[in-house]
C-alpha cells in the first residue's frame, strides 16, 4: 500500500486473513476497525492488527468498506 494516501484523504484497508477492515478518517486522524458483519469502533493508531494492516491489506474505496 502506498502510504501517501494517508496524506491525501481518507484510506480504507481490507485485511481478509483477519475479517477485519480498518477506516483512517484524515480531517481527524482517527482509525476505526469493523470486523465483517460488525459496527465500526475507533481504535488507536497505534493497534498492531492496524499496522499489519497496512502492511499486507489491500487498499478499497468507501463503498467495498462499508460492503459485506
């Protein structure tokens, strides 16, 4: 993943070897995850299931995000 999109806006990540999707909202720098089929929750930035994340997910758009 290229991490100049957090400079850009908002970035959405899928993580399917953890069911997990993660949200960084940039206007507040805060991170949310939803796991499949669950509400969102704002997690710290700092989550290491979030760093993974962006290491080895897949980056989606606002759709796939909110889509299960």
């Amino acid at each position: 993943m290229r991490l100049d999109a957090f400079i850009k806006g908002d970035v959405y990540i899928d993580f399917p070897s953890e069911d997990a999707k993660f949200r960084f909202e940039h206007a507040t720098r805060k991170v949310y995850r939803r796991f499949y089929g669950k509400p969102e929750d704002e997690i710290s930035p700092s989550s290491d299931l979030y760093n993974q994340a962006i290491c080895a997910g897949n980056q989606i758009n606002r759709n796939e995000y909110y889509r299960d």
